[in-house]
C-alpha cells in the first residue's frame, strides 16, 4: 500500500497554499502574514489582505483544483479511457455559453457565479440523458454526447463573443474562459460549498466500485458491482463536482485531464488512494498555479487556465516521455 | 444446483437459444458446445444473472436468480470470461483480488487474511504465484487468461462458469486448466465451462450441453452427444468417431 505517501503529498499542498499566501500585488513578510493569520478578527490592510483576499482565493483555488482532479479520476475511471476530463459531461461549455449569453444581457455580475452552475448542471443532466441506456450510460454514447453538445454551447460563445457590443464584455466572458478567481470571496465558496460536499460524498460511494470496474463493465458485474448505479453515482458526482469548480472559477483546462495521471503514478489507481491523492495534488498545483498568476504580472492578473496549460503541458509532458524512456 | 425451466436467451429481443430446460448438479461438471455466435456465451451470462433471459426461468439451488441481489450473486456464481477491457497499470495481484469484491462491504478498505489466504491459494492453482507481483499488460494472452480464472477462483463461489478457459493456452497449461476444474468438480464445486475442442470436454465434464440449430441438442454424458449424426447437425460438418480406452472421440472428417 502506498498510503503513506499521502502525508507527503498533503505537505506539499499546504506548501503551495503557503506560497500562495505569500504572493500578490503588496509585499508582505511572512512573519506579518503569520500574524494576521493568528489573529483572523484583527483590522488593519494586512488582515484585510489575507484574510478577505488571499486567503478565499487559496481556498477557492484548493477546491477547485481538488473538485476537478477527482472529477477526472472519476471519469476516466469509469469510461477506462486516459483522455476523458470532467468537462466531457458538458458542464464547462454550458456554463460557458449561459454566461456568455447572460453577459450580454447584462445581467449583474455577482449573479453569474450561480447562473453557471445551474447551466452546466442542466447541461450535464442533457448529456447524461443523451448517454443513457437501458438503465445504464453507454461509454461510447457519453462521450459522443459530451463532445457534440460541448462543440454547440462552445459556438454559442463564440457567437456570443463576435455580437459582443462592448469591450468589457468580451473581456468578461474570455476571463470565464481563461479561468479567474479575480474577485471571489467566501462568499462564493460557502455558495458552492454544498454541492463539492454532497459530489464527494457520491465519489465516496463510487470509490470501492470504481476499483472493480478497472478490470471491465462484465467482470464488475459479475463480482457483484450495480455498473448501471456505480456510473450514475460516478457522473453525478463529476457534475457536481465540475459545476461548482466553474461556478467558483470559470473554466481551468487541463487539471481533470492531467492530475489523475500524475496521482496515479504516486500511489497507484485503487480508487481508495487514487482519489484523495487527486484531491491533494490538484489543489496543490491549482494553487501554486494561482500564486504565479497573481504575482507574474501584478498588479494584473494571468488566467489561471492559460498558466496551467503554460507550465503543466509541458511539464507533464517531460515527465511521461522521460518515464517511458527510462521504462 | 442450478436450474434452466424454459429458457430462452438471446441478444436484445432476437433469440439464440430456444426453450433450455436443464438441472446442473452440484459437483458436477458440464462443458457447454456449439457453434460460433449459438449463444454459448449469452447462456453463461444470463447463468450468472448479468443478461435477463428473454423468457423463462433460470434457479439457484431453488432461488430465481433474479431474486438475488447483485452480492448475494457473486458470492454464489463467479463467471470467468477472457475479452480484455483494461487501461490501469495493474499487478496480477490487484486483479486477482478485485474477485475478493463481493466478499467486503463498500466502506472496507483492507484485504483481510482470508482474502490473502483465497488469493494465494488462487495463483497456486493456476501456477502463477510466482508472478504475482508482474504488471498485467506485460502478460502474454496465454497468461492473462490463467489470472482471470485466478480472479473467479478467489471468489470462492459454490459455482464457477467459464467462457472458453482454454482459448489462447498451450496444450499443456490447457490440460492443466480442465484438470484443476475436474479436480474443484470432485470437491463440490459446480463448474460449467464453455469449450470448443469436444475431445476435451469429452475427456473432463461429467456431461456434455450441445447447443446448436436455436435449440440445446442434447445434454447428456459423452457417449452420447458425441453421436455423429448429432454433431453434423449443430456444427454442420461430418466427424468420424473413434473408441478409445478412454472413451469416445471424434474427429473432423477431411476431404482432401
């Protein structure tokens, strides 16, 4: 068993959300940062900087990282296919082309974190419902579906983004694109915080048989798994899950596609190891990710999605060329 | 002891096999033959309670299968089949103990001794404990199919189903496999196992199920399902028998 590797890789979690404390448009030192953080109900600038501004965006980016990281796990689980991240079940692009449109309208931005939910939501249920059969999904249909119907919101935002009026509504909807966390509080996560709970609960369930599944639909089935409830539990969990990683930060490529790799690697693909691995190593990285974003350029800000793809792609790359080279 | 009233199984709502009624002992061993696409393999898997049958009955130890929940079924009846559907870098260990499934709840994590106990006990009798510790995908077809049936083993079901155990083997770990099934049939264990050569399962089932023209044939001790006439019929090609000590065979007639 690799599960004392999982200790590690929490410490190199908490690093990141150290570093990322650390760093912002205002320099702060580490000790006055440490202060802050002893005493939560202080006022003054500093305390408002870290306990108003950094610390929700080290919070959102852990959740978000984590969400979509087992999200991915899940999936790719289940479907036995390396290349599938949790934005297949069409969340990402429904809320996507929802808040596009809703940008357009005007409608007020502090509503949007919630009108990308209930899209992608929608959308995953639509996706779903295109993938079923029988009393089960078909692999083949949820993914044919997921594509097409994530191909036709992604044109409605392109459509959105050609009619776009004014500039800044443009630059509204490419931030949800380019994933941001400019601007969330605590107040978005307590918002999203019931829905990560109640789809980590549903990974909890799927966990045990998701380890059955990664010898086949048939051998599960005969060593006494429900597949048709086990791939149920498995999409609503990464809808979930995947919505309220949009609705907290927009769109971030990558993560669901590239982490479960990685833990994978670390601590094996039992599912009882492999998700909470997931867990800690996409909010690791989502978090380390958000601190370069935020300080690079400061004061403005990178999307977080462009700068994981920066960084990790090639990253990833080296470590899996490299690996099979040595292997 | 299993129990086929009626039976007829099929793909979707076109059926393959028509009206099976038969009663498998327990103990006993029953090879299952046929032609290609007869429905050999839809028969075992609606015996193992993952394919409904389009109509009729099929009992375990007098329980409608249906009736049981998805657990109470795999701790009854382990199916090993041998398509391959896998992408995770597993260790022949890890898939041998994915068959100790039904005998944990969800929530518990650990292999416990008796799970150590079916597992080692299950590479033993395929001779491959000393590979357990080898990545699956490195393993030859031959050797993929001797740790499925390792899987179905560590299950430790009263009943054992087998969709061609012997397909990809080497003659030698071919005859080993059926003598390990002969062997769990003398201890108890019911085993029916689809098979393509009829001299094997001549040689090791007690009887013979011979599907073939949307109908079971026969199912009865090899003396007399390997009849000729009864063969050409399923399979469509004449066969010439031979009696031999150890009882009857047949072979293929050659036209030169």
């Amino acid at each position: 068993m690799k599960v004392w590797r999982l200790p590690a890789i929490l410490a190199l979690t908490l690093l990141a959300c150290a570093a990322s404390l650390l760093a912002g448009g205002s320099a702060i030192a580490p000790a006055v940062i440490m202060r802050a953080l002893m005493h939560p109900h202080a006022s003054g600038d500093v305390a408002t900087i870290v306990w108003q501004l950094r610390m929700p965006r080290v919070a959102i980016s852990a959740v978000v990282g984590g969400a979509l990281a087992i999200g991915g796990a899940l999936l790719q689980g289940m479907l036995r296919n390396p290349l599938v991240d949790p934005y297949l079940t069409g969340v990402s692009a429904g809320a996507a082309a929802a808040i596009a449109l809703a940008v357009i309208a005007g409608v007020a931005a502090p509503l949007l974190p919630a009108l990308g939910f209930v899209a992608g939501l929608g959308t995953a249920v639509l996706v779903a419902a295109l993938a079923r059969r029988g009393s089960g999904v078909d692999s083949n249909r949820l993914i044919l579906a997921g594509i097409s119907i994530s191909a036709l919101f992604s044109a409605v935002v392109t459509f959105a983004l050609v009619r776009s009026i004014s500039i800044d509504a443009a630059q509204a909807i490419l931030a949800w694109l380019g994933g941001s966390m400019a601007g969330r509080g605590w107040g978005d996560l307590v918002f999203a915080t019931p829905y990560l709970l109640a789809g980590i609960a549903l990974a909890a369930l799927a966990a045990s048989p998701l380890d059955a599944l990664r010898v086949g639909d048939v051998r599960a089935r005969t060593v006494g798994v429900d597949v048709d409830r086990a791939q149920w539990l498995i999409l609503a969990s990464t809808s979930l899950l995947a919505a309220a990683s949009v609705a907290l930060a927009g769109m971030v490529g990558f993560v669901g596609l590239i982490v479960p790799h990685v833990a994978r690697r670390i601590v094996g693909s039992s599912a009882r190891l492999l998700l909470p691995a997931c867990a800690l190593c996409g909010a690791a990285l989502c978090t380390f990710a958000d601190a370069i974003a935020r300080s690079i350029a400061a004061p403005s800000e990178l999307p977080i999605g462009v700068l994981l793809a920066f960084i990790g792609v090639p990253a990833f790359l080296y470590l899996y060329l490299h690996q099979e080279r040595v292997g | 002891m299993i129990a086929l009233e009626q039976v007829t199984i099929g793909i979707g709502a076109r059926p393959l096999v028509r009206e099976i009624d038969a009663e498998i002992r327990a103990g006993e061993f029953v090879a299952v033959l046929g032609p290609n696409g007869v429905g050999k393999t839809t028969l075992l898997r609606a015996m193992c309670g993952i394919r409904p049958v389009i109509s009729g009955h099929i009992a375990l130890d007098g329980t409608p299968l249906r009736n049981l929940s998805p657990t109470a079924r795999a701790r009854a009846i382990a199916f090993v089949t041998s398509d391959d559907s896998m992408i995770e870098t597993l260790r022949v260990r890890d898939v041998v103990a994915i068959g100790r499934f039904p005998h944990h709840p969800w929530w518990e994590w650990n292999a416990n001794a008796q799970d150590d106990a079916a597992i080692e006990h299950a590479l033993r009798a395929v001779h491959f404990e000393a590979e357990a510790e080898r990545l699956f995908s490195t393993l030859s077809s031959g050797e993929r199919q001797r740790v499925w049936i390792a899987m179905g083993l560590a299950q430790a079901t009263p009943v054992l189903l087998l969709d061609e155990p012997t397909s990809h083997l080497d003659v030698r770990v071919a005859h080993e496999i059926l003598a390990l099934l002969r062997n769990l049939a003398r201890e108890g264990r019911t085993i029916v196992c689809v098979l393509h050569d009829l001299n094997d399962a001549a040689a090791y089932a007690d009887r013979l199920m011979l599907l073939g023209c949307e109908r079971m044939l026969a199912c009865d001790v090899a003396d007399r399902v390997l009849a000729p006439e009864l063969i050409e019929r399923a399979y469509g090609i004449a066969v010439t028998r031979v009696e031999t000590p150890q009882g009857p065979r047949v072979f293929a007639a050659v036209r030169a």
